[in-house]
C-alpha cells in the first residue's frame, strides 16, 4: 500500500486550504479553499487554480469557512461527479458562504468590465463561478454525522471527529487498510478550535492517529482565555457608550458574529453593558444565524441550559437589531451616540464594514475592536498593526479610533491549547506531525514546541512537495 500527502494550498500559509492523499491512486482532496490577501496576489492564485486542480475520487470538507470551502464551485465546473463529504451543518454554511461568493465576483466582474470599457480597454476576465455551479456543487454533497464512519474509497474510511472551531467544523479521520489487513489512521485536524468557546463543543481528540496534519494558525501566539473575553468586551461597551462613541467589529459572518451576539445577549441580561443599540450589519451574517438556529444538535450544554430549554432565542434580544438591506445599512450612519456595529469582512477587505470604518475611524470617541485573526496584507491587518494611516475606496484615512484587539474570541487554538491536544495522543504510535494552515514564524515556534513534548518528528508542508506515510 502506497499513501502519500501533498499540499496546494494552505502550506507556508493561512488560506487556500488544499490537501491531498494519495492512496494506491486514489486520490482524495480535503478542503477546496479560497487564498485570501492583497487582492492582486488573491486574485493571481485563485486564477491559477483553474489550472492546477487534481482529477480527484473524494472530496471531504472539514467546514464552511471561505478559505477552506470558497473553490468548490470549480471543481463541479470542471467536471467533477463524485461525493463532497462534510457534516449536516457545513454544508448548510457553505452553501451560503459559496452563494455569496458567487454574487459579489458577478458584481465585481460587471464593475471592471463597465471600468475597462469606459477607458477603451479590453477586458476578458470571467467570475470563477456562477450561482448555478453552486446549486450544481450542493447535489454532490454527501452529509455525514460526527462518529459516523463511511468509506469514502475502496480502502479508506472517513469519520468525522468534533473540530469546535465553528459549527458543524469536523476533523477528518482516515482509516486506511491496504489487502493484507494493515491499517494506518491519517487524522487531518482542519482549523483545531478551543475548549470553553461559546455555542459549539469542545473538540475532541483523535484516537491514537498514525500521522497528524494540524493547523498551525496560532502556533506563535497564546490567547486570553475565553471567559476573560466577556469582561473585556464589556469594558470596551461601557468605555465607548461612557464618550459616545460606537464599537465597530470586523466579524466574519460565520460563527464570530453569532458568538459576539450571544456574549452581548448575556451581558444585557446580566445588566453589565449599557442598553444601547446593537446592529449586525451583514446579510450572509443574518442568514448564517438562521442556520446557527437550525442546528441545536451542534450546541454546548451550556447553550442549551442558558436558551434552549427555556425556549429563548440566543440570537436575539431587545436592543439587537439586524439590518438586511442597503436603506437599514446606511441609516446606522444617522444613529447618534453609543451603538455596538457587527459587519463583515472579518478581514476588511470587503463588505459592509468598510463603509463604516470610513464613518468612524477618524474620530477618537469611537473604538475598532478586532476578535480575530487578520492575515497579512489585509486591511484589518493593517488596523490591528496600528498603523496611523489606511486606504479605502481610494482615500487615506488617519486612524484616531481606539483599536483594542481581544484574542480570547480567536476560534483557533493557540500553541499551549495545541500542546495539550498532542499530548493526549499516543506519542509512540505518532511516526509524524505534519504542520500546514500557517505563517512561517508560527509554524517553526510551534514546531519546537511539539518536539520538546516528546513528538517524534514535526514536518513543514512545503507547496508541491509529497510525504510519504
């Protein structure tokens, strides 16, 4: 039995997550994801995945989020006619996610070509795909339930472990048996959440894997821990409402808008932030969070003992208003005094958000408070950066608002929380650990980190490069 891994995307990096396993010529690829960044380099890398996609047997989605689902679309494009396998709550994400994502390349397409005509230029760039590709891609999902084993090839069965970084985010688990009845168990991590998060359950750890593929976001970093995240946030609330101010959050619109709703329903009801409006300013966050309702099987005892069988929304309350269309949107910039905005792009890049950081940026009674990781070269980078000045809409803006960052609300698991998740396995039985979803300087702290813990080999996925197991 030959198996073997590569990567072709997310290794060296943060987006983009591509990988694959290589069993006997069966090849199964693991996420579909989008790069993320400059938009030039963006827009570059994801152009030249029309090219350099595999003939694949098995898809297996760990979960939702852009940068691990966003490319799915093009292998449908393609030709591909085989399973796409994720859990019941990922796909219901993704769908959205990959909609979304088809509307705004249609619009910007429409945008450049209306630009390219007006200077006399050609313009021949197409979207990478169309809504209907994504309602094509959504027929060849295949929904599997946590601890529910399926063979996804005629030798390796897929089980899907709790990841608890965003709902319905799984770890995928293969168990690979070659004719002679040897067995090896490849444990793919996906983006490895943290203990004690809001909503969604802690993850589990893999029975004794062969070889581990983790995510290595935050393997340089160490988070507050997360119940230190409702004081702070509540602090930031009262400061701003104390000067007037609003509270502007860059949030993805999957699972860091529904846990930042959560947390302010809990501090309302608590009475330790002030009554003040509270706006969630994203339309996919909005019916993200009517998905978020449908799959109670995802949550945490201690959602269902605060909500659920007390029959309360945990995504709603009285001073909470959503804002779907483009009138409630802009009317947010007439609400004067203290007011919390949720909006996406998590990163700043695109969005609704923008246009809010351009109403508040420049005026010290206001606050950007950043809850999650910005990749390099982003604008939301460049926030939490503190750099004095930023470009949007082809304007400088000087950044005089208060910028707080709170890592406690990171989904990712930082090196210790990682550290302990290794330690758990069987360190005898682990031949290697190979590191991928990350930055260079992450990648080799947290590579000291697993050796010094008795693991017996770390590997940095290069690009292209193949491992055999």
């Amino acid at each position: 039995m030959a198996v073997t891994l590569y990567s072709k995307g997310a290794a060296q990096e943060v987006t983009g997550s591509r990988h694959y396993l290589d069993v006997d010529g069966t090849i199964i690829q693991i996420d579909c994801g989008a790069f993320q960044g400059r938009r030039k380099e963006s827009e570059e890398k994801n152009r030249a995945i029309l090219g350099d996609m595999e003939d694949v047997d098995a898809v297996v989605l760990t979960h939702a989020h852009f940068d691990h689902s966003g490319m799915i679309p093009l292998l449908i494009k393609r030709g591909y006619k085989g399973n796409i396998y994720a859990t019941p709550a990922t796909r219901d994400l993704a769908s959205l996610i990959m909609m979304d994502s088809a509307k705004i390349q249609a619009r910007d397409i429409e945008y450049l070509k209306k630009q390219a005509a007006k200077e006399g230029k050609e313009f021949n760039k197409e979207p990478f795909y169309s809504n209907g590709d994504v309602v094509r891609s959504m027929e060849h999902f295949v929904t599997l339930s946590y601890r529910r084993p399926l063979y996804v090839a005629p030798q390796v069965e897929l089980e899907f472990y709790e990841a608890g970084h965003i709902l319905g985010s799984s770890q995928a688990v293969f168990h690979i048996q070659d004719k002679e009845g040897k067995d090896i168990t490849v444990a793919y991590t996906g983006d490895l959440g943290r203990k004690n998060k809001p909503i969604i359950r802690d993850p589990e750890v893999v029975e004794n894997p062969d070889y581990l593929i983790l995510d290595s976001t935050y393997g340089n970093r160490l988070h507050e821990e997360p119940d230190d995240a409702m004081e702070e946030l509540a602090e930031v609330i009262r400061s701003a409402a104390e000067k007037g101010g609003k509270v502007v959050i860059p949030a993805f619109a999957v699972e860091r808008t529904q846990e930042l709703v959560f947390y302010l329903h809990l501090l309302t009801d608590q009475k330790r932030i002030p009554e003040i409006p509270v706006f969630v300013d994203s339309p996919m966050a909005i019916n993200a969070t009517a998905i978020f309702r449908i799959h109670p099987e995802n949550y945490d005892e201690r959602t269902h003992d605060a909500f659920i069988q007390h029959h309360k929304n945990p995504f709603g309350f009285n001073s909470l208003r959503y804002t779907p269309t483009v009138a409630e949107s802009k009317a947010i910039n007439d609400v004067k005094g203290p007011a919390v905005i949720i909006s996406a792009d998590g990163m700043c890049e695109a969005g609704r958000i923008r246009h809010h950081l351009v109403q508040t940026i420049e005026d010290p009674k206001n606050t950007i408070l950043i809850v999650g990781f910005m990749a390099r070269h982003t604008l939301g980078r460049r926030i939490v950066d503190r750099q004095s000045q930023v470009r949007m809409f082809g304007r400088t803006f000087h950044v005089r608002a208060r910028v707080k960052a709170i890592n406690a609300f990171s989904a990712h698991a930082d090196y210790r929380e990682i550290g302990e998740y290794v330690s758990q396995l069987d360190l005898k039985k682990l031949k290697r650990v190979f590191l991928v979803h990350g930055e260079s300087e992450a990648q080799e702290h947290l590579k000291g980190v697993l050796l010094k813990q008795g693991v017996q080999d770390v590997e940095i996925v290069a690009y292209g490069s193949t491992y055999p197991l």
